[in-house]
C-alpha cells in the first residue's frame, strides 16, 4: 500500500494523535529496565543488531539476548486487543502486517544467532525481569 493512499484512508486528526506514540522509552519499557537495573543487569538500549529498521528495545550483546516490549495494542496482543470500529478494515490490516513484520523479525535474528523474548506490556516488570534473569542465567 502506498503512503497516498494510506493517508487518503485515516484520519488526519488520528494521524496526528499515532505520531505521537512512542516508539522507545514507553512506560512498560522503563519500568523492565528500572527492574533489571535493579537487578544488577546491564544492557543497551535501542541498539541495532541486524541491518534495517527494527531495533529491539533491550540488547544483552555477549548472551546474544534481544527483548522486545510489546504493547498490546499494536502487536495484537491475544488478552487485551480490542478491535477499532473505525476504519477496521485498514486497521486489522495494519496490525496483522505489525504481527508479521515482529515474526520475521524473530526469524531473522534467530537466524543469526540471537535469543529473541518478548514481553507484553501488561505483564509485571518483575515478573519479566525473571523471564529476562531466566534467558540469561542459561546462556
């Protein structure tokens, strides 16, 4: 799809409004690394690892570990995904590409040789610092 005829089909005033949703530093994506800090974890933030344009949000580089903070609403999250009833066909279309785009993602860095975990934005810091803790200790 073109970048025309996207924007002949959303709104300008919700264009306007997603322009300004983070796409780093998001609460969820502080408050892990406030825990894993905590934790005595080091890590880079926003740091590329392959070529192209996504940028996992946490990189533990010598365990080859990345983790991506997911939000529920654009990655589809199965729980918490409430469907727009505006403008549904283009927005199921938008989110499904999302949830494509973050699959071949995986595949791309699993293929070279790095740990993909992705945490839901409404999971507990603590219990995700685990999960992150849990990759780590078994590398």
């Amino acid at each position: 799809m073109s970048q025309e005829q996207v924007s002949r089909r959303v709104d300008p005033v919700v264009s306007a409004r997603m322009a300004q949703v983070r796409s780093r530093d998001t609460k969820p994506e502080l408050a892990l690394r406030r825990e894993l800090h905590r934790r005595g974890r080091r890590y880079f933030v926003d740091r590329a690892v392959l070529p192209g344009r996504r940028r996992p949000d946490l990189v533990f580089p010598r365990a080859r570990l990345v983790v991506f903070v997911d939000g529920c609403f654009w990655h589809s999250c199965p729980e918490h995904l409430r469907a727009p009833r505006t403008n549904s066909d283009w927005w199921a279309e938008k989110l499904r590409g999302n949830v494509e785009r973050d699959r071949r993602s995986d595949a791309d860095l699993a293929a070279a040789g790095w740990t993909v975990l992705r945490v839901w934005e409404h999971e507990a810091p603590q219990d995700a610092a685990d999960r992150v803790d849990s990759v780590l200790l078994s590398a």
